[in-house]
C-alpha cells in the first residue's frame, strides 16, 4: 500500500478534535446497524448486479422463463438451473431459525442450495423461495419468489428484493456487522424450535467439530468425530452425540421426513455443509474489507474538507483501518485456524466430484477446488473465492495490499505462526496454480 502521509502541526490539534467528533458520529451510525444505508454504501437505494438481478432482467425481456412443478417444487428445479446451482448442493436444515418458521419442522427441513455466489432456500408447500446473492459492491442481496401457481404458464413469476426483513438477521455481527450470511448450530427440540438457554454456535471452517450443525441434516461418513446434527435435544441430560453421527442415508433416521419428490435429492452432505460454512463467512469478510474501506476513505476525504488538508492526505486511522480489513481476508483466504479434522470425511453425494470438476485447473490438473478431507477440507488452502467478481471489485485501496500479502505468504518471506498449516510444497503448489489460473495475483 502506497500511502502519502503528511501531518499538519498546526492544524493537528483541531484533526484530533475533529476526527474524534467524526467518529462518534460514524459509530453511532454502526450501532445502529444502519451504516451501510448512508453514503458512501447507499445499501438499499443503489442499483446492483448480482446474478439474480441479472435473472431478473433475463425474465424480463423474454429471453427466459421459469416453470412451475404443481406436483413437486414449484418453480424450485427451474430457479436452480436458471442459476447453474447443482441439486447436489443440498442441504437441509430444520431448526426454526429463519423467516418461515411455521413451514420448518424435523419432518418437513428447508433446503438450502449454492453455488459460488447465490444462496436459495426452499420450503414445501406455497411459501417463498428466498434467494440472497452476492453483488461485487454492495455485498448480500436478499430476495424473494413467491411459489403460487400460475393463472397463465406463459408468464414468469416475480422475483422480489427485500427490502429491510431479512437483514435485521443479516447484518449483524454475525455476519460481521455487513449484509450478509451465516450458518447457524442451535439446539432443537423436536418440533425444531432452537433452546437458546444452551447456547449457539456461529459456524464457519475454524467451528470444533461437535459443534457444529445443531438443526441440520448430516448424510456422509467421519469416523470418531462428532457433531451436533441429525437430533433433538429435549432434555437435561448429557448429550449423546454419537446418536446423529456417520449417517450414509437420511432414511436411517428416526424422524418420518417427508422427503420424496418434495425435494431434488436425497441427502444433506456433509462436505457441501463444509465448503457452505467456509464460504459464507469467506464472502463477508470480502464485503467487511469492501465497505469499510469506501467508509474509510470516504470519512477520510470529509476529514480533509474539513481540515483544509490535500484531496491525497491519508491518516494513520485511515491507513489502520484499512490494513485490518485486509488482513481478515487473508486469514479466511488461507484458512488460518481452521479445524484440523481427526478422520477422514466422505460426502453421500456427488457435491464433492462436481464442486472440483468446476476449476480452473493448471496443466497438472491441481485446483483450488481440490478437496483433502483428511486433515483439512482443501488440499490446497486458498480459497476459491479469489477468483469471485467481489474479490476482482474490491477498491484497490485494500485490493493491491490483499494482494501484496498474498505473494508475501506465498513466496516464504512471511513465516509467522498464523501460516504455519502452509509449508513450502503448499505455498509453492498455490503459486504455480495462480500463475496458470489467475496470474494477475502473483508479482
């Protein structure tokens, strides 16, 4: 990071008294939960590009349109396809934690679908399919399809943007205080309502392993370690955690789940909920270093109007700002901390063959998507979303500097504690996969 620091004597008294008057006010903006709906951010009035506008504006001028399943899932199969979201993604969770509760139950979970930038969520019977995807600028967008059956099969439906319910779930710090999304572990009891006097969970790749997926469904094999899912937990006594562990088929179950032709597949695999739990907290720290960079350099600019500073001034607080965001990305894009699993984990389905089979690969056929699943979920731990549209968008304030840390970790010179999981073979695997598949990282 290139950075022109020039420090007024005379004016610096009135900086620290105005720049402390400033920040008082940007934080009682946070408190609120509402700062991204002020400049420069402008969350809910800004014009945005995810792929589910883009869908929507295909649906608008005719060039497609979606078809509703009486008998089976409504407008689901074709929302997924329309979006190149693979069925094999699917995982199901049955606590009641979101907005459709009365829908929700062990016997009825909802569905959750991805692929590397949306997220859709399916309830049985005439509810919403909720959608959230993810612009470059303006981070997670939340949308909804109603699932009425058509009057006339030649009209698609409506897909509607929310516009302020879900991200009074959304945008917390959870989500790490941005509108995004998060992965939940909660102790249900059997009719899925979460006992929150035992506490919940915030999962993502660094979550111990028997903490994880309170309210889900787990299909897929992983030896001694435990987990939360695939139970009820309606009494005072100790929990047994075996009772849901290594669970091949849903059918083993003791639930009566209503599964059939009510949903596309017959699993909730595990490694999908694993790649689910890294990316969602992946795509927030990419928004968190987004906005709080634009905050920071707008806050900045404001500062120097008001000190009468050069437009080019940038403060210490600016600078600090910035380089935390910067550093939260790297940590989530090398996994540091992540969980080290005890035994191997073997999915049910073919999420695993299909999320690799996407790439790139170099001309060694090594990826970023390649799994490990022995030790840690990627054999090569830099996360895929390096090469998403919100990582490609970031203002260069924090991009160049994410970028500099990168060939920093990568060629050796940064040998601290947090990288120790990336030995030399590791980092030099990553290099030379970049320089096949995305060549502008490397210097």
């Amino acid at each position: 990071m290139v950075l022109n620091l020039k420090f007024s004597v005379a004016g610096l008294l009135t900086g620290i008294i105005a720049a402390a008057l400033f920040a008082i006010s940007f934080q009682g903006l946070r408190a609120q939960d509402a700062f991204f709906e002020h400049p420069p951010i402008s969350y809910g009035s800004t014009e945005v590009n995810d792929p589910v506008a883009r869908l929507i504006s295909r649906i608008e001028s005719g060039e497609i349109q979606l078809e509703y399943e009486s008998s089976k899932t409504g407008y689901l199969r074709s929302l997924l396809a329309a979006l190149d979201i693979p069925l094999s993604s699917q995982t199901l969770v049955f606590s009641k934690t979101s907005m459709q509760v009365h829908k929700i139950s062990p016997q009825r979970p909802r569905a959750i679908y991805f692929n590397d930038d949306v997220y859709v969520g399916y309830v049985q019977g005439r509810g919403m399919i909720e959608l959230g995807a993810t612009d470059p600028q303006q981070g997670a967008i939340f949308y909804g399809l109603a699932q009425q059956p058509p009057t006339d099969q030649s009209v698609s439906p409506e897909i509607m943007r929310d516009r302020g319910q879900c991200i009074v779930c959304h945008a917390s710090s959870r989500t790490q205080n941005v509108p995004g999304y998060l992965i939940r572990s909660v102790y249900p009891n059997r009719s899925g309502h979460p006992q929150f006097n035992q506490g919940s969970f915030n999962i993502d790749h660094k979550s111990p392993f028997d903490q994880r997926w309170g309210g889900w469904y787990v299909t897929g094999t992983h030896g001694a370690m435990q987990h939360l899912g695939n139970q009820t937990f309606d009494g005072d006594g100790p929990v047994d955690l075996q009772l849901g562990a290594n669970q091949e088929s849903l059918d083993d179950l003791p639930f009566r789940l209503v599964l059939g032709e009510k949903y596309p597949s017959a699993h909730s695999d595990i490694v999908a909920l694993m790649v689910l739990e890294h990316q969602v907290q992946m795509h927030n720290a990419i928004t968190f270093a987004n906005f709080e960079t634009r905050l920071a350099v707008h806050q900045n600019q404001t500062m120097n109007q008001i000190l009468e500073r050069e437009q080019d001034y940038v403060s210490e607080s600016t600078e600090r700002r910035i380089v935390a965001a910067c550093e939260r990305v790297i940590e989530y894009l090398f996994f540091c901390d992540e969980f080290e699993l005890t035994d191997p984990v073997i999915g049910s389905s073919s999420f695993a063959s299909e999320f690799t089979a996407a790439g790139p690969f170099d001309s060694q056929r090594r990826s970023l998507r390649e799994f490990d699943l022995q030790k840690r979920i990627f054999r090569y731990p830099l996360s895929y979303l390096i090469y998403s549209e919100s990582f490609d968008q970031l203002p260069d304030q924090v991009r160049l500097p994410i970028i500099a840390r990168i060939n920093q970790i990568l060629s050796g010179q940064d040998t601290s504690e947090k990288f120790q999981h990336l030995n030399s073979e590791i980092r030099s695997a990553i290099r030379d996969i970049l320089h096949e598949t995305k060549p502008e990282i490397l210097k």
